[in-house]
C-alpha cells in the first residue's frame, strides 16, 4: 500500500513510522521540513492526569503513555540514537488555600479513578524539591507522568522512519480530491496520488480541503522559554496554576506557555516572554539567574470538543486524519500512529476511534 502523509510534525512522522513498520510504503510531505510546526514549540510533557479535561482525553492520554516506553525504545533503537525521555512524575503545586483545596479534590478523583497520586504538604514539597518557591504550601505528586525532549524524539523519528523507507519531501499541500481510483494530493509542484492519504498538518489541516471538507481545526497559540543552569533546579516537572517548569538533565529548563487565541501568528511577543519569565521565577527563583537560551512560539490545533480527529474521512474513500490534538499531540503521538496504522493495514478499529470520530464535524 502507498500512502502520503500530510505534514511531517510529531503526528504525521509518528504515523509515518508506524506505517512504514507495518510494510507499508510512506511519503511524507510538509510545506516547510519535519517538526517545524507546534511540535518545535512543544514542552514534552507526558502527563494525561493533568491535562485529561475530559473522560475521553483522559482515557487516550493513558492509553498513549502506556505506548510511550515501547515508543522511544523503538525509535531509539531504529535510529541509533539516544531519546531523553523521563517518567520521574509531576509536582503539581498550591500557593493559596482555594488552590490546596482543588489539588486535594483532584488527588481524590484521581485515586477513584485508580490513578496514583499523593497530596504532600508543603514541608513535604520542599523535601523533595528544595528549589520550589517558599510560598508553595501544597502538592500533588502523579508518578506516573513524565517528559520528552521534543526535538531529540523529532530527530530520532525522521531518522527511524527513513530507516524504514519513508521519504521525506517538502511541498505545500492545496487540496485532496480522487482521480481515477487513486487518492490525489495536489500541490504547487504538481499532482501526488497514492491508495491512501493522512491529513496530519495540525493547525493548518482546514486550508487543506478534502473536496468541499474542511477540517475544523483553529491555531491556539502557544509561547514557551528555553533557559539554563548550570544543573537542573528540580529532578520532576512542575505545574502551577500560571505555568509549568521542565528540568532537563543538561541544565536546560523549559517554562510555558501562553495560551492566546491569535489566528495563524507565529511570532514571540515580548509581553509573552515578559509573563513567562515572572511565572517560571514565581515557581523557582533561582531561575531568576538562568541564561536566556531561546523562545519559542507554536500553534495549538484545537477543535471545539478539544479532542482530536483520527480516523477515516466518511466523505472520501482512502483519506484519514490525524489532527487536532491541541495541548497533548506529543503524548498522543503514539497511540494516534499505532491506530491510524492497524485501520489503515489491518482494517482493525481500536474502540478508542470511537471518541475521536472525524464524522462528528462531518468529516
Ligand atoms: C507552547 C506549547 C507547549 C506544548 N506542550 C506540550 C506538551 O507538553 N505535551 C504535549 O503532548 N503537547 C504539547 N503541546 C502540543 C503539541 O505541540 C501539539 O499538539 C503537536 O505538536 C501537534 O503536532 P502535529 O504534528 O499535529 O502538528 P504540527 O507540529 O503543527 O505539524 C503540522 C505540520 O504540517 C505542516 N503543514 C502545514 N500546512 C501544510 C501544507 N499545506 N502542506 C504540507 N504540510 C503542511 C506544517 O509545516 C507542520 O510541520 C504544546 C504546544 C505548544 C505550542
């Protein structure tokens, strides 16, 4: 089976793997090279019990991360190169009463739902994390969450994937139509066709129609700081109410993001940077201290139920999306490829493609 994949960030590039593993034969094609979309501006976390709003986001982000070891040990090994990749838990923090008392009801929901987590005080915190703010007087520790260092699981994936045959091009998709049997990708540099085509341009999938369908999916801007120390400040990611902070082994500290409703603009602000360096030095002062490395500024793809579209186009025959994962692409990029492939390969649908159906937008 040939199949063209749509955009080359982590979702089209995980898919691709998958696909190219199963023995299918893989083109990837993107408008600008691979993980040049949100995914460059993505903070790595791998952490469902704080970002599952939802039942179902929730039961794909646990889903996704029950993947993500067999993941980055495959892709590592495919590639020859090393991933840093860490499940050492989130600290999420409390510096008001009002806030203790929402961790604590979090930390109840979660042990319900069968989920570890234990409420620390804030004598507790500072013990496993001396860096944290003094004001801090409260926490939920989750275990099971963790991080990736996007552009290291980036590099790794491309290699992986052209290890297993993909190619990799760089055009600018127009539209998708059919054309004598065959799915047609038609771009500025000509006409692609294959047996099947996976729309995984994130933010960008709705300028992108699938004859008259277009996706519904709007750019959430997000702005995120890359600083340094010279050994990281705390040994976990931290969440508080205004931003979190990710200590990478090197040194490097991420703190994000904003969230800004502000169409297809990809640009740092200064307001942006201003508010993230106050909440990172709010959460750990010593940061006050850091070099400036970079920052950087992606686009969220959201829908209007913030889950994501994945699975077959019920106006086209051959066309399959995978897109709108919003806030959680990088955690869901496993468990996206893994579904898309076994539809795609096998005709087998998982019972998670229910929650994530691109017909509920009439697609
Ligand atoms: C500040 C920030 C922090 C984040 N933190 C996290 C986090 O901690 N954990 C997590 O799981 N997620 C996080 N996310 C979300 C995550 O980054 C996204 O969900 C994910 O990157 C989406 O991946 P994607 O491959 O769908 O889209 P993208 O990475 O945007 O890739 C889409 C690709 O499509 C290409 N494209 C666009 N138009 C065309 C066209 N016409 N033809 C061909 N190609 C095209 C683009 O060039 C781009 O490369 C964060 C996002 C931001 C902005």
């Amino acid at each position: 089976m040939h199949v063209i994949i749509v955009g080359a960030g982590v979702v089209g590039c995980a898919v691709a793997y998958e696909l190219a593993s199963g023995g299918a034969t893989v083109r990837v094609i993107d408008a600008r090279g691979s993980g040049q979309g949100a995914t460059r501006a993505s903070a790595g976390m791998l952490a469902p019990y704080i970002e599952g709003h939802s039942t179902a986001l929730l039961q794909l982000g646990v889903r996704s991360l029950a993947e993500y070891d067999r993941f980055v040990s495959r892709v590592a090994a495919d590639a020859q190169r090393s991933i840093e990749y860490r499940r050492t838990g989130t600290l999420q923090v409390a510096r008001t009463d009002e806030e203790a008392r929402a961790l604590e009801r979090h930390g109840r929901a979660l042990a319900e739902s069968g989920a570890t987590a234990t409420l620390l005080d804030g004598r507790e915190v500072r013990r496993y994390e001396p860096a944290l703010a003094t004001n801090v007087r409260a926490a939920l520790l989750i275990p099971p969450h963790g991080y990736v260092r996007v552009g290291a699981l980036m590099d790794a994936l491309v290699d992986a994937a052209v290890s297993r045959g993909v190619q990799l091009s760089v055009a600018r998709a127009q539209r998708i139509a059919r054309v004598n049997g065959r799915v047609a990708v038609e771009t500025a540099e000509g006409t692609l066709a294959a047996d099947a085509v996976v729309l995984a341009a994130g933010s960008w999938s709705g300028g992108i129609p699938v004859d008259a369908a277009a996706a519904p999916v709007r750019p959430v801007r997000g702005q995120l700081l890359q600083l340094r120390l010279p050994r990281p400040p705390l040994s976990r990611v931290v969440w508080g109410s205004g931003g979190y902070v990710v200590p990478w082994e090197d040194g490097g500290v991420l703190v994000g993001s904003t969230v800004e409703e502000v169409g297809f603009d990809e640009s740092v602000t200064a307001e942006g940077v201003r508010r993230l360096l106050e909440r990172g030095e709010r959460l750990v002062p010593a940061l006050g201290a850091a070099v400036f490395e970079e920052a950087r500024a992606g686009l969220r793809p959201a829908t209007s139920d913030e889950l994501p579209i994945i699975g077959a186009s019920t106006t086209m025959r051959g066309v399959f999306y995978a897109t709108g994962h919003y806030r959680n692409g990088v955690l869901l990029a496993p468990f996206t490829a893994v579904m898309v492939a076994e539809l795609l390969l096998g005709d087998r649908e998982r019972p998670e493609l229910e929650l994530v159906r691109p017909d509920r937008f009439g697609l």
